[in-house]
C-alpha cells in the first residue's frame, strides 16, 4: 500500500459528490448572501467598503470565479451609492443577487465551488499530513474520516470564510511540523507566508499565533532564529495582503458600538473615549486588521439548551462540540487518545502540533463569548482525523475482535453521516435523539442557517398552497423562488399554512416570545429540519 492514489482519488470523489449533491439543494445561508457579493466588490474595486471586519484572502478567493460571469459592477447597484446604507453588506448583497436580474443561484453555485475545491485539497493534506505521521494505511483511514465527516461536508459547500481557515490552518500547521522535523531557510519563509495567508483568510486564525509561539519554545533548539524570521515573513504577508496600507488604526466611522463594548473588558467606562481616540490617531500598516479585531467581538442573540442569551456561555462551544459531532467519531478519538498515552513521552512529540491548534481554538471560543456556533470549532476536526491516524497501526487492532469492532464503529460513523444526507448542516449525534430534535438545544448556523427555501418552495408547490404565512429566519429571498407568502411578525396569530424557522420558534434573533403562541400546535412538516410548517384551522 505504498502507492494509494487510485484509492485517495476515489475517497475524494466521493467526498466531492456528496457536497456537489447537498450544495445544490440548499439556498444561500445567511451570511453567504452578505459575503460573496462582497467578495466581488472587493475583486473589482479593491475596496473593503462590504464586510471590512473580514480580512481580504477568502475575499479573493470567492470573488475570482465570479468574474467569469460577466456580472454588473458593484457601482451600479442603488446599495452601493446610496449613503444612508453606506456599507451594509446584506442590504448589498441582496440587490446584487436577487434583484438586479442576475442568475442568483448560478452566481452562488459559482462562489461555493471554491469552498468544494479548497475542501478537496484539505482532505489531500489530511491524508499527506497523516501518511507522514503513520504510514499509508493510517494516512487513508485519517481521510476516510474525513471524506465522510458532516460537519466538514456541511460547510464544504458554503460561501463562507470556515472551510478556508480549516484549510489554510492545517496546511500552516502542517509545514512548521515539517519545519521542525527538517530546519532550514525554505521550510521557515514557507512557514511564516502560510501563517500571513492563514491570518488573510479569517480573524480566527489570531490563535495560531500563541500556538506557534509555544511550540517553537518547546520544540526548537534555537527559538531565536525561527521566530524571528517567521514573525518579519508573516507581517510582510499581512501587508502585502492588505495592499501596504498603512494608516489609523480606527477609522473615525469604524467607532460603533461593538468597538466601545470590546474596549470596555479591558478600560474602565470613563477612559474608552480617549482610548478610542488615540486608536484614530494612531497610524499602523494594515489597520483594517487591527480595526476588525477590535470590531469582532459583539455579543449576539443566542438560543443555547432551552435558553436565550446575549452571548454565550464559556462552554458553550464544548456542548455544540458533543452534541454535533458523530457518537462514532468519539469512539474513534477515545481510543487514539488510549493508543497515544501508551506511547513513550519521545514518541508523543509529533502530536503536539496536532492538538495544541485544537487546545487553541477551543480556549479560544471560551475567551470569545459571541455565540454558539460549532463553525468555530470547526478547525479542529481535521487536526483530530490525523491523530486519529494512528490507531490502524496500534497493537491492539492487530487483534481479530478489536478489527470487527473497528469495523462496526467505521460502519456506523459512515451510516450515520450518510443518514444525514442533504441536511448536513442541520446534522446532530444520538446523544440530541438526531436532526430532528436539534433545534432543542442550538439554532442559528447550527441548524437553521436560511438554507431550505428550495423545500419550502417544493412543499407549497405540492401541496398548492396559494400563500403562506412565513416567518423565516435568512437572507435569501422567497420571491426569487416565486414563493408566494405574507411575512408574519412576532405576536402575530394567525390561522391557515404557516412557515416558521426554527431559529425563530426559539425566539432567537426575534422579539423574544414573538411565536411562543406556535408552541401549542404540532408542525405537519419539518423542511430540512431547520423550517416547521403548520396548517392550522381558522378559530
């Protein structure tokens, strides 16, 4: 098995084609509709006047393939000029994709095969990273995992900034591996440009920086000469990113409220005006990045285990993690962890630069209370299919009962996922009693994104339902889908067919309490698991 490649071709087919067929069923997911018209603005007019926070790489990226649509530049939309709405990315992106005449599903599909193509390279350096580690058995097994993961496969197929950083995460950490088994000058300019890219492609990727920094004190003889260097590469990396710009570090309009509520966990209330102050007047190169840090911490509407809250519990993401991640795949890493601690502290090494990324971005969604959503978590899981790697080559499955009940739990993680299939998004293990009890215990990203109004559109169809009541929680826009509906508000009973997003049943990102009264009757359907839909007979 030295020459697998027929056999990693055809996992990452079958990865390709389950994203592809799930992809195409789905509408476009709340800040889908916001960030890939952004993205093109971007492209073309190389300004961050749309989603500023985000830093420009995965801009790049999703806007490239949208040039070859021969689409409407981003200065002739209303949106664009109009100064009331200066730089609001949804009210933006809904002008440039469903109502200006464009193939809004099209340009959609277009942008999400980035994030396919990115998810397939991924996988490969899954397999690499794992083979390198293990060996070529273990290196399959690792992207077994993968290929059939639903949670990967679930924002493989979306226009958002996730997959790129789980991408450009894995590879960076995957290098300075490298770079610490074979030390030279290439291994440390590519160790530092794949960190500046990392840092390009989302805010999240701050924490592998104290990663990095702690695993060159612990692995590296002569810490001085690698960081140093990787320090200078990456700052270039940033800059050149950012087009040299240098200039305040908070722009006048850039002091919003999300920015006082940032400075107020660390000054007290009466010194943010002049702490914002000084941040203006302070010149940096590449500020937007500075700027977005300080801007992306708001706390957000969160329904999170029967309760909603502003913000989210410290372990929030940790309860997110276990109840959306496959039983089976807790088996799986209960039992690398097992064949890991058997090893000699020697032995142990190379791990680090597996779980100390994981350690990273779980302390980090502690320290960052903004909402539960396993998207932030989802970094980890392909640090946690390399690791788990190492268990085909363990003593005990040499062992015939062991390698059944490999087997059997392999069986059941891939029935499980496929089970899922193609809701993945909406996707939650036996200990939440599956998808269709999810929105119990988390909404939002986790469930109802705003990706079914495809079904919902298939359901009135079949039923001939004339209109509908609707309540959805999303972006998207019904009327692209000639989905003939009266929007309910909040407090609003009403009787015939309803449409309600479960994010809205909850009462997150709504008036609270707004469609309680909806509680009381059993939904007719369940669309996607993430849309209830009700026919109730007038009173």
């Amino acid at each position: 098995m030295k020459h697998p490649f027929w056999v990693i071709v055809l996992l990452l087919g079958i990865f390709f084609v389950q994203v592809n067929l799930s992809m195409r069923q789905k509408s476009a997911t709340f800040d889908e509709v916001s960030y890939l018209p952004a993205s093109y603005a971007y492209l073309v007019t190389g300004r961050l006047k749309m989603e500023p926070i985000q830093p420009p790489l995965s801009k790049v990226l999703y806007g490239m393939p949208l040039l070859l649509l021969n689409l409407k530049g981003p200065w002739e939309f209303a949106s664009w000029r109009d100064p009331v709405v200066y730089g609001d990315p949804y009210i933006f992106g809904k002008e440039f994709l469903y109502h200006s005449g464009q193939d809004a599903d099209k340009i959609l599909l277009f942008g999400r095969l980035v994030s396919v193509l990115l998810a397939v390279i991924l996988g490969w350096f899954v397999y690499v990273w794992s083979r390198d580690l293990y060996g070529a058995g273990p290196g399959l097994f690792s992207l077994f995992l993968y290929v059939f993961s639903v949670n990967i496969i679930a924002h493989s197929g979306l226009a958002t900034t996730d997959i790129v950083l789980c991408c450009f995460a894995l590879i960076t950490m995957y290098y300075f591996w490298l770079l610490h088994k074979r030390p030279c000058g290439h291994g440390i300019l590519l160790s530092g440009a794949l960190l500046g890219l990392s840092l390009l492609t989302k805010l999240s990727a701050v924490i592998l920086i104290p990663v990095l920094f702690v695993l060159s004190f612990v692995k590296f003889k002569h810490k001085l000469a690698v960081i140093l260097p990787i320090a200078l590469i990456t700052f270039f990396t940033i800059w050149l990113g950012y087009g040299f710009e240098f200039g305040p570090a908070l722009q006048p309009e850039e002091t919003h409220p999300s920015a006082v509520k940032f400075l107020l966990n660390y000054f007290p209330p009466g010194r943010v005006p002049a702490v914002i102050n000084l941040l203006e007047k302070t010149r940096l190169p590449f500020p937007s990045f500075f700027a977005g840090i300080v801007t992306f911490w708001p706390k957000r509407d969160t329904f999170f285990m029967g309760r909603n809250l502003l913000g989210a519990p410290w372990y929030g993401h940790i309860w997110a993690f276990l109840l959306k991640t496959p039983a089976s795949l807790f088996v799986l890493i209960l039992v690398s962890v097992l064949v890991f601690l058997r090893k000699s502290k020697i032995q142990r090494g190379d791990e680090k630069f597996l779980l100390y990324p994981v350690i990273g971005f779980f302390i980090m969604t502690m320290l960052r209370p903004i909402s539960v959503q396993l998207r932030y978590l989802l970094p980890v899981y392909p640090f946690l299919f390399v690791f788990a790697g190492q268990v085909i080559n363990s003593r005990p499955v040499r062992r015939l009962p062991v390698k059944l009940g490999l087997i059997l739990i392999c069986l059941w993680y891939v029935v499980s996922g496929l089970a899922a299939y193609p809701h993945y998004l909406a996707y939650f293990n036996e200990f939440a009693g599956g998808p269709a009890n999810g929105y119990k215990y988390l909404v939002d990203s986790n469930l109802d994104w705003g990706q079914d109004l495809k079904l919902l559109k298939e359901y009135v169809t079949d039923n001939k339902i004339e209109k509908i009541n609707l309540a959805y929680f999303g972006t998207a826009q019904p009327d692209y889908y000639k989905i003939k509906y009266k929007k309910l508000e909040p407090f609003q009973e009403s009787s015939g067919w309803i449409g309600l997003s479960a994010t809205f049943l909850q009462g997150a990102h709504t008036a609270k309490g707004g469609f309680d009264w909806l509680k009381k009757y059993e939904p007719v359907a369940n669309l996607g698991h993430s849309i209830f839909i009700y026919n109730i007979k007038e009173t």
